[in-house]
C-alpha cells in the first residue's frame, strides 16, 4: 500500500495394479480299438492333468494369500482431536480449523496430513490476496494518471488542484480520514480529487471579498457556503 496520495501527506501465500493367471486344460479322446496301448515317451499318461503329467505347480488361485513383503499399507491413525498449528504469518486463521479437521477425519487422515493441509490452504490464501494486493495497487496508480490527465484538473492544473483539495482535507478532516484515504488508496480517486479541488477552490476564492480592507478581506467560509453558496 502506498505512504501517502494525492489528499493526504506522507505517512500515516499408489496406485497398485493386479495382475491374473488363467489355467488351460487339456482334453484326451479313449478311442476303444487303441485299448491298452502304450503312451509315446514323455507323453502324458491318459486322463493325467498337465500339472501332474510335468511336475509343475498349478497356477495360484484367486484369493491365495500374498507372499510376505506384499502386504497392504497400513491405514494412518485417526485422532480424535486435531492438534493444527498456523504457519508463521499465516494469511488464514485459526477459525479454519474447523473445517479442516472434519475434512481430515472425514479422510481418514492423520495428524500430520492434516497440518499438510492447513499449510496448502494458507499458501493458496496468500497468494490470492497477494495478487489483490498488487492489482489495487496498479489501480491506486492508474487513478493519480487519470488524475494527472484530467482536463479540468489535470495538466496546468495539477498541482493548484491538489493543493485545494488537500487544503480542504486538512481543515475540516481529521486524522482517521487522512489514515483511510492512504490504506484505502481513495486520496487518489479522481471523482473524490475533482469534488474536494472545486470545494477548495471556492472556499479560497470566496475568502477574499473584493472592494473590502485589506485587513478584513480574509474570512472563514463554511462548507455550506462553499457547497451551497450559502453563508453559514
């Protein structure tokens, strides 16, 4: 935020995939003439499955328990109360607590990955209110531009403009306007400048009544006056 503006002086953010086996069969025909026959050498004898014809061991069945080393993750322990912290200079309060625990229990989560979390939300928070930050700031700026390039109290105008309407800040507003016209940035807005520049400028103009001694021509003029034209 800026120290000052136009009206006031300086101052005051595993997945797992499973894999399946499939078992093939075999069919062998009794053919009633080749009765008694001897098998050929190395042939499975007849009516012999094939895991008993080779010795080798039958595909493992669905259900079968994972050899060791193959075990499932342990579930994370649930606490019943959160214990959270905020992180240094932390953009989000401690009311989001709330929310986040019951997010976390709702999950599943433990303690720990609650507080990852709260990290992540406040980091999100502050940079959104950085780039807030930033886009007023380029807005306070745009407004001093515009008030610079104003016709009619712009250009030649300027400073004379500035002059009056900070005058008129200074006589009538006190130290808490001053203070929100800089946090706010509205010390520069260019509706706010032109209104207090005419005001200030009527009030000086009308302090001085032409024709009267020098010693009494100056005198106080009230905002009515200076809006109205009427005396106060």
């Amino acid at each position: 935020m800026p120290s000052e503006t136009l009206l006031t002086d300086k101052s005051e953010s595993s997945s797992a995939a499973a894999a399946g086996t499939a078992a093939s069969t075999a069919k062998t025909g009794n053919d009633s003439s080749a009765a008694g026959s001897k098998p050929a050498d190395g042939a499975a004898a007849p009516g012999a499955t094939p895991s008993t014809a080779s010795g080798s061991a039958a595909p493992a069945a669905a259900g079968e328990a994972k050899p060791d080393g193959a075990k499932a993750p342990e579930k994370p322990a649930v606490p019943e109360k959160y214990e959270l912290k905020l992180p240094d200079e932390a953009v989000i309060d401690a009311k989001a607590f709330e929310s986040i625990s019951a997010l976390a229990k709702e999950l599943g989560l433990s303690n720990e990955q609650a507080q990852r979390i709260v990290a992540h939300n406040d980091a999100i928070a502050r940079s959104v209110l950085e780039a807030r930050v930033a886009a007023h700031e380029e807005q306070i700026v745009k407004w001093m531009d515009d008030v610079k390039a104003d016709k009619e109290i712009g250009g030649a105008n300027f400073d004379k403009s500035v002059e009056d309407a900070k005058r008129l800040v200074n006589k009538f507003g006190d130290d808490d306007l001053k203070q929100a016209l800089v946090s706010s940035g509205y010390g520069n807005f260019p509706p706010l400048v032109r209104m207090l520049a005419k005001i200030g400028s009527r009030m000086s103009e009308d302090a001085y009544r032409s024709g009267a001694p020098a010693q009494t021509q100056k005198r106080e003029v009230s905002l009515a006056e200076a809006f109205y034209g009427q005396k106060g």
